[in-house]
C-alpha cells in the first residue's frame, strides 16, 4: 500500500503554538515512521523567501512559494507539516486548491494571550511602532471561516491539540 500524502497546514497569530503543536504532531508521525517534512514559516523565511517583505503581495508570495513545495513532497507521499501565520484567507484557500490533500488547522489563541507568550518580544516592538505591518497589530489576520481542526491552544494542552490534529489524519486514512 502506498503512502497518500497531505499537507497539514497550521496558521494562526504569531504565538498561538503553531509551532509547538506542529513539532509535537512531527513527533508522534516519525515515532510510527511516517515520511514527514516541517516547513516552519520562520525558517523558510531565511531561505526560500528571504528577501520577501511583509506587504500583502509579499506574503501573499511567500505563502504561494510554501504552497508550492509543498505540493511537491505531497504528491509524493510525503505528510507535510507547515507551520506559517498566512493571515490572509483568499491565498490558503488558493493553496489548499492547488495541493488537494489539504488539513487546515486553525491554531487559535487570543491576542492577549499570544502577547503574554512573545518570546521573540515581537509584539512589543510592534506596538512600539519597530514593526510595521505585524500581524493582529496594524495588519489583520483573516482568521479560517471552517477549519478542519481548531486548536484552542489557550485552553487545552499539547497534547490535545496534536490529538486533534492525529485523529483527523486517521479519518482521512493518512495514518492508521
């Protein structure tokens, strides 16, 4: 039997967890020896876009690059895990079209709660006008209308939150 491929993309604001809940779904993925590929949103943006600037067309771009690869490892079998903010719902939606296999996981925390776990200090410099165009400050995120899988990272665990995510991938007979 062949390994069907899907993208689990996580969007949410900068803090939300979409990066620990991705790493810990990655986890439990190559406990059971799924082929997966994490494409983090920080770490894409200092190779394949590095240079992209934070204007909508510019994130629209890098959102569209991210949607490509993963295409790429999807049509080939591969689970891919990315893990991006993509605040905008027109260009998801243009690359969960593209890609097909497509989970889209809205890992949701509130602003408030976002800001108090800003490890980066992100937020701060945002609200300090050092960041222009930061997303939930002076930039909208255009939150998913019907997410496969909503996260509320602010009120349940890790651990439920990469359950979620694991039992949708078995309903779509990704995994067993």
């Amino acid at each position: 039997m062949t390994q069907s491929g899907v993208t689990v993309w996580f969007t949410g604001l900068s803090g939300a967890g979409k990066t620990t809940v991705s790493r810990a779904v990655a986890d439990r993925l190559r406990e059971d020896n799924y082929p997966i590929e994490i494409l983090d949103g920080d770490i894409v943006r200092q190779n394949l876009t590095k240079g992209l600037g934070f204007s909508k067309e510019d994130r629209d771009e890098n959102i569209r690059r991210i949607g490509f690869v993963a295409h790429l490892l999807t049509r080939n079998g591969v689970i891919v895990l990315v893990s991006a903010i993509s605040p905008y719902r027109d260009i998801r939606q243009e690359v969960k079209q593209r890609i097909g296999n497509f989970i889209e996981v809205y890992v949701n925390a509130p602003l408030e709660v976002c800001e108090e776990r800003d490890v980066k200090g992100l937020y701060k410099r945002a609200r300090a006008g050092e960041i222009k165009n930061f997303t939930g400050i002076d930039d909208p995120y255009e939150a998913p209308t019907n997410p496969e899988v909503e996260c509320r990272t602010d009120l349940e665990s890790p651990e439920d939150s990469v359950e979620k995510v694991l039992q949708k991938l078995r309903e779509g007979n990704y995994i067993r």
